[in-house]
C-alpha cells in the first residue's frame, strides 16, 4: 500500500515536471501570438489552417523549453533549482525523450500547412535546437535569436492563412520588444551564466550597459509602433491600446536598472497589452 502511494507520489512529480519543462504559460502565449497573426492578416476561409499553426506553435516551444532545460540543467542548479532537472522531477535523458516527441508533433503538423508556413516551422525548429547548444552564451546573438523566433509566429500564423506581408510590421516590432526583454533577463540571471562561463551580454559588456542596450531597442519599437495605424492596417483603438503596452515597457526598461527581476515580470505584461492591440486594431476594421 505504501509501495503504490509512493510510485504515484512518483508518477505525478513526473507529470508535473514535464508540464513544468513545456512552460504552458508559454506555450499557449506563442500559440495566441500565432492565431493573432492569423487573425491580423485575415483569417477567411483558412480558419482550419490557423488552428494547425497555432497548435504547431505550441508543440514547437514545448520542445525548444524542454531541450532548453536540457541543456541548461548545470546553470538552472545555481539560477532555479526549483526546475524539473534539477529537482529531479524527470532526467536528463527523460528530458530529451519528451522534447523528441514535442518535435515530432510539431513536424506531423507542419506538414499540413502551406509551404511558406512549412518553411518558416523548418527554419524555426532548427533554431529552437542551436539556440542553447550554439548561439546562447555569443553576445547578442542569442537574444536576436529569440527575437527573431517570437517575431515570426506572427509570420507564422500569416503565412499559414496565405498572407505573410500582412504582418512584417507587427512581427518586427515583436522582435525588437523582445530583444529589450530577453537581454534584461539575462541580467536578471547574469551569476548562474558567468559562474557556467556564458558569453551573454551582460557578461562581455557590463550589466548596465546591456541595459542601455535594451533600452534602445525598445525605444525604436515604441517609435515605430504608430506605423500599422498609420498604414491602416489597425484603427484607431490600437493606438490607444498600444499606448498603455509602450508606457509599461517603457516602465519596465526604467526599473530593470534596479529591480532586473520584477522589471522582467513586467515586461510580459506590456508584451501581453501589445498582442491585444494588435487584435483590438484588427478588430475595429472589421466592425
């Protein structure tokens, strides 16, 4: 009897810990910036075709967190050791078993989808994996990778209902917002990532430096966000919607300078306002 509470204690930590890899928070945030950018280019007749992405979007970043904390396992043991590797809730190699099979739904999906989107899901993919293994610890350049990846689910969702160019604006001010958001994480984790001899840019140039950084990035999108209502792309709620995204981003720049971990936390709601505006201006047109 005791034998079998603990095996499910097991069993159940397990589970827990394999959801926690996944981040379904961020999963299902990927999968609705997918559907937006579905939704913004016009959906239609490709209702069908904008579910499969959205769905392929989150099996995707399943598998990229999973392989993440794969490989990030020695760093989480400093920077979180709440994570599912390091507490032993799954393996190492049970990591990477889930991740496969993450990927593999995601490929099965893909290949229902037009071949621009299917392109775009390859590129991805690919760029899920070399993000820890390569181009993580090189200045920069890890966190334009990321950017690069949370701009194009916009393009992603576009591309699978057949109009891509739709979205380039939105997709580019999501990069650059991320961009700003993933180096203040990086500071906010800059000890785990020195001690593990990562090159990350608050490492090969200054924490407040890589701030200032941030901040400029940041900048050029708020600069650039009027552009959709100025093409017409949006009405005018975006403005007003994405009004409040700018001054809480903007906030969150502000305070990374003291408070790198709540800025951090910030920043996502700013995030979150954005991808609102983006429907809500959509929206607007369409009434």
């Amino acid at each position: 009897m005791c034998r079998a509470a603990v095996d499910g204690d097991d069993v159940r930590e397990t589970v827990r810990g394999v959801v926690d890899l996944a981040r379904v928070g961020n999963c299902v945030a990927a999968a609705a910036l997918t559907a937006t950018g579905a939704f913004v280019a016009g959906v239609g007749s490709g209702g069908a075709l904008a579910a499969i992405a959205a769905v392929t979007t989150a099996f995707a970043v399943a598998a990229g967190n999973t392989i993440n904390d794969y490989f990030d396992r020695e760093i989480d043991a400093i920077n979180q050791p709440d994570r599912p590797i390091p507490r032993g809730a799954v393996s190492p190699r049970g990591a990477l078993a889930v991740a496969a099979l993450w990927f593999a739904a995601a490929v099965a999906l893909a290949a229902a989808l037009p071949t621009l989107a299917l392109a775009i899901a390859a590129v991805n993919l690919v760029a899920l994996v070399t993000y820890t293994t390569i181009f993580k610890g090189t200045p920069g350049l890890g966190n334009a990778l990321v950017s690069y990846l949370v701009g194009s689910t916009f393009l992603f969702g576009g591309a699978a209902v057949g109009r891509p160019e739709a979205v380039v604006v939105l997709a580019l001010l999501a990069a650059l917002s991320t961009f700003a958001r993933e180096v203040i994480k990086d500071v906010e984790d800059v000890v785990g990532d020195r001690e593990e001899g990562l090159r990350t840019l608050p490492v090969a140039i200054g924490e407040r430096r890589s701030l200032w950084v941030a901040t400029g990035s940041l900048v050029v999108a708020v600069a650039a966000s009027p552009v959709p209502y100025l093409t017409a792309t949006f009405g005018a709620a975006y403005l007003l919607v994405v009004a409040v995204a700018d001054a809480v981003m903007v906030y969150a720049c502000y305070e990374s300078f003291s408070d790198p971990t709540a800025a951090q936390r910030r920043f996502k709601y700013g995030t979150f306002l954005a991808a609102v505006a983006f429907v809500v201006g959509r929206a607007v047109l369409l009434v």
